[in-house]
C-alpha cells in the first residue's frame, strides 16, 4: 500500500514527511494502535527523506547511497534489526575508516601524526565542562600543527565549518555501541521498503496547520484541506526555519529551536572508473593532507567501480553551486596526488547528491549553534498533546543520523498513542 490517492477528508493522525522519522513513527504507530488511522504526507516523489539510493548501473548493479549510508553504532541501531526483519542484507565489512577498516595511507607517519592530533581534539570536545557553551574552534591549540585536517574532519561530522558549531552539542553526540556497518541493498532502500505498509501520498506539500480547534487540527495542503486528531511533523529545520509550514496559532519556541539547529552541508560525488583494478576496494583516502578544503574518497565500495567523493561545510556548498562537474574535477585533482597525473583518463562523473538545493528538505544533518544544543528538547516536545514532533535534529545524542530520526519518531508515535 505504498501510494495512495488524495481524498482529503478526516484521519486520526497525518504524519508529515516521508524520511527516517516519519516512516518511523507511522510504523510504530501501525503497531501500537492498529485502530487508528494513519497517513503520511510527503511533499516529494519518493520515500525515503534523506535517505536516498541510486541504480546508476540498473537494478542489478551497485546500490549506492546518496544520502545517508552507515548503519552508525550498528549493534544498537535500530534499523540493522528491521534490515535483516525485511529480507535486507547488512553487510559487516569493518567501515574503512575504523580501526579494522582500509586506509590507503595508514601506515604513512604523517597520516598517524594527523589521526592522533584529530583523536585528541575529539577528547577535549568530549571533556568540555566550561561554564558556558563555545563553539569548536575553540578547543583547538594556537600551535596545532593539524589545524587543518582538524577543519575538515569536524566538517564531515557536522556539515559545518567549526566556528559554527557548538562544543556542548559535539560533546553530547553519541551514535551509540558499535561498529559502522552498511545496508547492501542501499539504506535509501531500506527505509522505503520498510514504509511500504504505510498509506503515503507523495507529490502532496503541507503548508500550514491549523491547531486552533477543540478537537481537530486542520492541515492545509497544494492538494486540499486534510482533518486530523493528532499531527507527527518530522521535517527538516531548514523547512521550519523557513517557515515553509505556519502554524496557527504560531509556534515561535518551535521556528526558534528550528533556526539555531541549521543544517550542514554534506555532498556526494559518484566517480565511475574503466579500470576498478587500479584501485583497492573498500579503501579510504584523503584528497588533501594539510588543506580543510578536501574530500573523503572511498575507493571502490562493496567493489562496485566507483570513487565515491564526500564534501562538507563550505566546500560542499561550493561545489553544489558550481555543478557537478566542477566537482569532479576538484576530485581528480586531489586524486592525482594520491594515484598519479595519468589517472583523470580514467574517471567520469557519474551521480551526484545536492541537498542544500532539495527543494523539501535544504541541507544535509543539523548542528547547534554554540548556546542551542538544548533547543533539541525544544523542537521535539509535544505541543498540546496533538502536536508531535520527530527528526533527526530533535535527537540529543543521535542527532545527524537515520536511527537518531528513527527513534525520535518512534518517540512521537509512543506519545500519540497515549494522547489519543
């Protein structure tokens, strides 16, 4: 029952974008009150939010991620158990990245000196305990000599440049026990699939909602007025931020809290290669080993013949801007240093990610700006037992992540149903 068609009229509960945490909440709430009316609106083509999987060499071929792709704390990680519940396969392959994982450069002693230097600013993160919030910049030594692997690396973990980002918030994530593993099949597959049982309408955008009423709110959407008891709103910051939805009466704590968990930025480049055996699969590689503007490529995932390139921060943004192939050719450029000049022959751009563009959605993962890390609270409290809310941004530990939008939903939905 994956897509159904406008009817308008009344539900129990409207559950509003399709992403980790709407899919979340709507199946747990499938569970928890089968006598409840459920249906999940999504302003998109798909299911599947930030989670999305591409078959760029057909349905056969490698299943590549363009947004999120890590089963992160994979032991504890909810979606590892419904991966395997729903015919997916997990595949354990150490993330090359770990410490049983392939690093093209591991043993280079300029590559331990800078893992080492990014392991201790880490540590002083989590040691914070100054009497007011900072943000990341801050924890980094006037001498340090990787100040700008550190940049880079702090960028990949919150899509923003550190001066941006809140110490207390950084010290607070905790993506829980576990290794990195990934969903063969794709984790835009997984959460798709696992929302197959769900009543969704896509192509249909919610523009406000109005919760004056005793006893219903009213959602007013491009395709019509929609009735319901209790609303699940799990859409981005960026879209609350913006006010994409109005509330009525207006919800300014929730816009605030929204405004000041922004989200960063974090794109990917699909690189295709005529010759895979030029390089080692499942292997990690920085583009740069002294410049914050660098990419992350992991050569050849589950083999397929692809570079997969990783942006964030401001360089993602920039190379969003300037389109796909300036992308790829920053890219070759930085691969030339690892693989030698002769290696752009090779390569050809193949897909790539542009959330800051995403019409629905505007950005990548939230951070908090120094002084908002308790805004999460904020976003996802209930409002009036009829107003829930759920993402990956409402979580306090697992914010940035799938199985953190997961669990704020399944949250929501365990609330819903004690509230109806």
């Amino acid at each position: 029952m994956p897509s159904v068609s406008w009817r308008g009229g009344e539900v129990d509960v409207a559950v509003i974008g399709a992403g980790a945490a709407g899919v979340g909440a709507a199946r747990r709430l499938q569970l928890l009150r089968p006598d409840l009316s459920i249906v999940l609106l999504e302003a998109s083509d798909r299911v599947g939010g930030r989670a999305r999987t591409v078959h760029p060499f057909g349905a056969n071929g490698a299943a590549l991620d363009l947004g999120c792709g890590w089963l992160h704390g994979a032991r504890g990680n909810p979606w590892t158990k419904i991966t395997e519940e729903i015919g997916l396969t997990v595949d354990r392959t150490p993330a090359p990245w770990s410490d049983g994982g392939r690093q093209f450069e591991r043993n280079d002693p300029d590559m331990k000196a800078a893992a080492s230097a990014v392991a201790d600013f880490f540590e002083r993160v989590d040691a914070y305990d100054g009497a007011g919030d900072t943000d990341l910049s801050a924890m980094l030594p006037a001498d340090e000599p990787w100040c700008e692997r550190i940049y880079a690396v702090g960028a990949f973990m919150t899509g923003a440049e550190l001066p941006k980002s809140s110490v207390i918030d950084l010290g607070r994530y905790d993506p829980g026990p576990g290794p990195d593993w990934r969903v063969r099949e794709g984790y835009g597959t997984l959460v798709a699939t696992y929302g197959l049982p769900v009543p969704t309408i896509l192509g249909v955008e919610v523009n406000r909602i109005d919760h004056s009423g005793a006893d219903r709110l009213v959602i007013s959407t491009s395709k019509g007025e929609l009735k319901a008891r209790a609303v699940v709103v799990s859409v981005s910051t960026n879209v609350l931020a913006a006010e994409r939805i109005a509330f009525w009466p207006p919800l300014p704590e929730k816009i605030e809290a929204a405004s000041r968990l922004p989200l960063g930025l974090a794109n990917k480049l699909f690189i295709q290669t005529s010759e895979p055996g030029m390089f080692p699969e499942d292997t990690h590689v920085m583009g740069s080993r002294q410049d914050r503007r660098t990419g992350a490529y992991q050569l050849r995932p589950f083999g397929a013949p692809v570079i997969e390139a990783y942006f964030a921060g401001d360089l993602a943004l920039d190379l969003e801007r300037q389109g796909r192939e300036a992308a790829f050719d920053f890219s070759v450029e930085q691969l030339k240093r690892v693989f030698g000049g002769g290696i752009g022959a090779k390569l050809s751009p193949l897909v790539a990610s542009a959330w800051a563009s995403e019409p629905f959605v505007g950005g990548s993962y939230s951070y908090a700006v120094p002084g908002a890390s308790d805004l999460r609270g904020v976003l996802a409290a209930p409002h009036n037992d009829r107003l829930f809310f759920a993402g990956e941004a409402c979580s306090r530990a697992r914010y940035s992540t799938a199985h953190g939008a997961y669990e704020s939903g399944a949250l929501a939905a365990e609330a819903v149903a004690r509230a109806l």
